[in-house]
C-alpha cells in the first residue's frame, strides 16, 4: 500500500517528519531518480535516495493492527520499575509482537488483578474513538463466586448497578453453573469494570474471587487464544471494531486509497491514427 514519503522516511527511523519535509523542499530527496515532493506516495520497491545515496528501508509495520490477548491475572501491563526488570517478571507487552516504527496501545485496559481479553492496536485514532464511545460499548465478564446466588439476587444487581457510585448498566445477568461452592455469572455491563463489578457482587453477600472479561464491543475472545497468547484481528473482525467506534474501517480506507490512486494516474493518450490522404481530386 502507498504511504507518504515523509511518513516513510519518519517511520524507518530515518527522520523526523519535520526534517523529512524539510530535507524534501530543499531537493535532497529523491524517489526512483527524480526530485520528490512533499505528500509524494511511495510504494515497495520505489529507490529512496538522500543527497545520492540511496536508503535501505525496512517496511514499517501496517498502522492498523489490531489483537486480541489472553491477559493472566495479575500480569502488569508494563513493567513499572528497573527492578521488576531484574526480577524478569513478564508483562503483558513483553508477550506482543514488536512492531517496528509503531507502538501498541491497550482499548480499555483491564485492573491488574483482573484477566482475559485484553484489545491493543497500532492505530491512535482508534484507541481515541474507542474512549470517546465507551458508554455505548458492551464488555462481558465472566465473574468466580463463592456461595449460591438466588434469583431474587441476581434481579436485585440491575437496580443496584444503577445506584452505584460511579454509576453503570448492568444489561444482563447470566448463571453459568459451577462446581462444589463456586459459582459463575456471566455480566454483560456498560461503563463497567472490574473493580465496580467486584464491588456489586460483594455488596450483594458473594464473594468474588476471579473477573475475566471476554468481550469487548463486538470483540470477543475465543477459547483457542490461551493464556498470555495473542490473535491479530483481520478482514470483517477488525472492520467490526472499526464501526462500533463510527470510524472508517481499513477495508473502507484501502478502496478510497485504491480510488484515489487510480484518479491520480496519468491517463495514457490512445494511438493517434494515420494521417489523412487529403481529398481526391
């Protein structure tokens, strides 16, 4: 896919974007032998060269990445000082994959002490569509308790979710079995967390004692993706995520690209004919 020169040039560690543009305008760029300009698209295979001599990029990875990961409870997200470093303690970006001229960014990032679907992506405009909509994304949690819930307590959680402090929606409440004296709930909430779910319950008389989240908007996480495993979302799983945040989705800005570029493409002149005899006489 075509990406802007300076983009590339920022992007392979080369330049800043201000220098990139800057080196641009005073003609030390050129791509495939021809002064670049600045907004110039480059594709794989186009010969980047500064003041002649010519760059070896490596490809950026894409900026649309999105993946779904098994977080263990208890992981830190990051490690936090040099002495968790030393200890060699695992976080959980110390399990992604690394993405050059990029960085991954957690949607929503689970409490420490909570587990389950954890959402990164490479894309900040995702990241901040999906704060902005936070209120109208449903997450569903699977929640450990001790005891046996009644069902006159569980149709008491709505109402008290309502009343708490900060309020959230408790959408549905779903018994899941369990086995000797724990039980499990599955909760679909929104504006909800961990940490005023545990809060709900153990208000309620039962005592929680493990919160996995296994959904998120329209993104849930299989049983294939184990502990501390990641799966990269693609094709309609990822334009789905996209949507719920109103955003464009990458299938959406791929055929725009596609569109635009072809518009852009000098249009070849057909064959001119032979010329004409002049009229008989």
């Amino acid at each position: 896919m075509a990406e802007r020169l300076q983009k590339v040039l920022a992007a392979a560690g080369v330049a800043s974007r201000r220098d990139a543009e800057a080196w641009i305008r005073a003609g030390r760029v050129t791509v495939n032998g021809a002064p670049a300009v600045i907004g110039q698209r480059v594709e794989d295979g186009d010969r980047i060269a500064v003041d002649g001599r010519r760059l070896r990029l490596e490809k950026a990875a894409p900026a649309d990445l999105v993946l779904v990961y098994h977080r263990p409870p208890g992981e830190p997200l990051k490690r936090a000082t040099a002495a968790a470093d030393e200890e060699g303690s695992a976080s959980s970006y110390d399990r992604l994959p690394a993405v050059r001229g990029r960085r991954w960014l957690p949607l929503a990032p689970l409490a420490p002490t909570d587990g389950g679907l954890e959402v990164f992506t490479t894309d900040g405009e995702l990241r901040a569509a999906a704060s902005r909509h936070a209120g109208e994304l449903v997450s569903v949690y699977a929640v450990r308790v001790g005891g046996e819930p009644t069902a006159a307590m569980l149709a008491e959680l709505p109402g008290r979710a309502a009343a708490a402090e900060p309020p959230f929606e408790l959408v549905k409440v779903t018994p899941l079995g369990g086995e000797g004296r724990n039980r499990w709930l599955e909760l679909e909430v929104r504006r909800g967390h961990g940490r005023e779910l545990r809060a709900l319950l153990s208000a309620a008389g039962l005592e929680v004692s493990r919160v996995m989240r296994t959904r998120f908007g329209p993104v849930t996480m299989g049983r294939e993706v184990s502990r501390g495993r990641h799966h990269e979302l693609a094709g309609r799983e990822r334009d789905a995520l996209y949507e719920a945040v109103s955003l464009p989705t990458p299938s959406e800005r791929a055929r725009r690209l596609r569109a635009e570029t072809r518009s852009a493409a000098p249009r070849s002149r057909g064959r001119p004919g032979p010329r004409g005899r002049g009229r008989a006489r």
